[in-house]
C-alpha cells in the first residue's frame, strides 16, 4: 500500500498505528491504539488517532488494498469499553422508532445550547449500574409517554469520587439535557423555587433554575450535594417527589408541576467531615428511593484514566494511584490521615505531574495535608510515602 501513511510511517508511533488500522480493517478505537502504544511507552492524543483513521478511509477510497508489513496483534476490547456494547448504543444513538421505545421530547434550541453536555470519552460504568441507567432511561421513556414524571435517585460515595459526574454523563449518552442545581446556595426556605426583586412596576416574583427545569419534558435535573439544604428547604421538595408530582406556590401564585419523563438525582456527600450540612429527612429519602453507592476506580482503572486523561506516562499513573489507595485506607481506618485524595484532587496531581514535573506535588497533593512541624505529621508521611514511591525526591 505505496501511499498509506507514505510520509508518517517514517515515526515509530505512526508506523505502529498503521499496523494497528490495517490488522484491525480500521476498526482500531482510540482506546484501543492508546492501550498498545503505552506498552512502548507512546502518548496518543485524540488529532493523531483521527488524523491516522481519516488517511485510513481515505487510501481504501482511492481503492488502496492495505498489507501489514510486520504483524501487530489485532486490538482486544478493553474492559473499559462496555459503554459502546450494543444495549447503551439503543440510547446514545437516534434508533429508528420502535414499539418499546415511545418518541423522545423535542427540546427548544435555548434548552440545546445551555444543557446539553458533552460526553467524555474517559468516563466509564461498570456494567451492573450501565444496565441500572439503561432501565431508567427506558422508563424516562415510557413516562413521558404516559405524560407523568419518572424516577428520583440518590447517588451517594466519598467527596471527588464522580458522583456529579456520573448524572451528567447519563444525560449526555441518552441525549438529554442536564441542569446542576448547586443546593449549597439554597438556604431559605423558599430559595429552591424562585426570589423576590423589585422593577419599575414593584414587587414580583422571578422563578428559579430549579422551576424552569423541572417543567421541561425528559430534562435530567442534578440536586448536587441535597443535604447542603436546609430541613425547610427539604420540606418543599416532598409534594414534587412523590406521587403527586406537583405543588401550590402562593408567592407566584401559580402550580408547579414536574414534567413528563424527569429524571432526578441527588448527590450527597456524609459524614462528620463535611460541614455546613443536615441530615436528611427519611420522608425525602423515601422519594429518593434508589441509592446509588459511588465508590473510588480500583487501582488499574484510576491509573489508567491518569493516562488517558492527562497524558501522564503508565509507570507515574500507576505509582500515583497506588499512593492514592494507600492514603485512602489509612484514612478510612482512622490511620494517619484525617483526609483523603479524592479522585478530583488526584487528577490534579497527575495533570501538573505531567506537565510541571515532580515539583508540582508539594503543592498538588502534599499541601493539602496537615502539618504540625514534627516528622510525624500528615503531611511528612505523605511526602515519605510519595518519596518512597519514587514519585519525588
């Protein structure tokens, strides 16, 4: 194949990509060419991977028959990949329509080009909670169809650990759109449905995100971190929750009804740690009546998201996550460390890693750690242990 990648072969990345696309008839995923050239210690980036795959399609149009030169396996699906089997595809893609599928809502371009979210190609489900999301994504359908509001779910896990995360990516695979309610703003009473302000005509009422959101059809709406409000700002959310799916707002002068096919979720971060929070009533936690249980990615996943992610090389990824999981089981027996490293602050860690260098640590992860100048403090131990990690010097 004379002109297939004539003048890029000339790399070792691109020649090792061209024998990835033709062993594998250009079906080769990013996943995929990113997994195999890490073995050689080679950063793929998402242009190199399009920019082989077009040239690909491109030779085998001008009639091009590709022969590998050397013979590279062809790639395995990686465990990682499970959200592009088929099941999810039925919803991330615009099937034809089916009797199980009733139409989904048609949304206003404003509702398109502010709540519509992009999905990340390096956010994964494990299976059991991706067949879970398919099932609540089938009845978002149904009950938009039989005009009455769908499930209310509670998503629960460490500070960091992706449980914002998870509600966004839900909506962005099934193509709806996904409004955050930031709960930790909403202290009064009344502030989750709207406020009160003054224009040349008086007095008047202005409607929240919240009531604008939750009255439009098959929107996802995101109570993040619920049990930031207050027990009376909890109260007003029952009547919306349960089966009435409704309530009176005297101050509007109007009713509020939850749309047709709305999907709610909260998430909640508990534990004495967290301040500034209240328990949650049972009543609403009876109306969040799923819980999901939002746990950090095992040590392989979370190195490999640091690669994927911020480029980080394997044998740094993998020595990171192994400081995180340490530090994370000392601090949940109550050993050494008061905090943890969620995966937020992780990320962190491993983007300035990759950019800046070992200096970055001080202040990407060892700062955040107590320190009361003895050799013993949080922050000593967690520079002994990213030291002897070989991380720092």
């Amino acid at each position: 194949m004379s002109n297939f990648f004539s003048r890029e072969a000339r790399t070792t990345k691109y020649r090792l990509l061209r024998e990835i696309f033709i062993n594998s008839k250009g079906e080769a995923s990013f996943e995929d060419c990113h997994r195999m050239l890490a073995a050689d210690s080679i950063v793929l980036s998402k242009a190199d991977w399009s920019a082989i795959k077009h040239q690909y399609k491109s030779a085998i149009a001008a009639g091009e028959t590709p022969v590998a030169s050397v013979s590279v396996p062809a790639p395995v699906p990686a465990m990682e990949e499970y959200m592009d089997e088929p099941a999810m595809e039925e919803y991330m893609d615009e099937p034809a329509p089916a009797p199980k599928k009733p139409a989904a809502a048609e949304y206003p371009e404003w509702v398109k080009a502010k709540f519509m979210h992009q999905i990340d190609p390096h956010f994964t489900f494990e299976n059991n909670l991706k067949n879970y999301l398919n099932g609540i994504e089938q009845m978002s359908r149904d009950d938009f169809a039989a005009g009455k509001p769908s499930a209310a779910i509670r998503l629960v896990g460490h500070q960091g650990c992706g449980k914002t995360s998870m509600a966004i990516q839900f909506a962005a695979k099934t193509k709806r759109p996904c409004v955050i309610i930031d709960c930790m703003t909403l202290r009064e009473g009344l502030s989750l449905f709207g406020n009160k302000t003054v224009d040349k005509d008086g007095l008047k009422w202005v409607n929240s995100l919240f009531v604008n959101a939750i009255r439009i059809p098959r929107m996802v709406i995101v109570m993040d971190e619920i049990n930031r409000l207050s027990p009376m700002t909890m109260n007003t959310l029952l009547p919306l929750l349960d089966s009435r799916g409704e309530t009176y707002l005297d101050e509007s002068k109007e009713e509020i009804k939850v749309a047709a096919g709305v999907t709610i979720f909260s998430t909640c971060n508990e534990g004495s740690q967290f301040t500034g929070t209240d328990q949650m009533d049972s009543a609403l936690c009876d109306r969040f009546c799923d819980l999901i249980p939002i746990n950090y990615l095992s040590e392989p996943d979370e190195s490999l998201l640091l690669q994927r992610k911020h480029g980080l090389d394997k044998v740094r990824s993998d020595k990171l996550a192994l400081v995180a999981k340490t530090v994370r089981s000392k601090f949940m027996a109550s050993e050494v460390y008061t905090k943890s490293i969620s995966t937020r602050l992780l990320e962190n860690a491993a983007k300035k890693l990759a950019k800046i260098g070992a200096c970055s640590l001080e202040y990407s992860l060892i700062s955040h750690f107590v320190d009361d100048g003895s050799k013993d403090s949080e922050r000593a131990k967690i520079r002994e242990l990213l030291k002897g990690s070989g991380l720092s010097e």
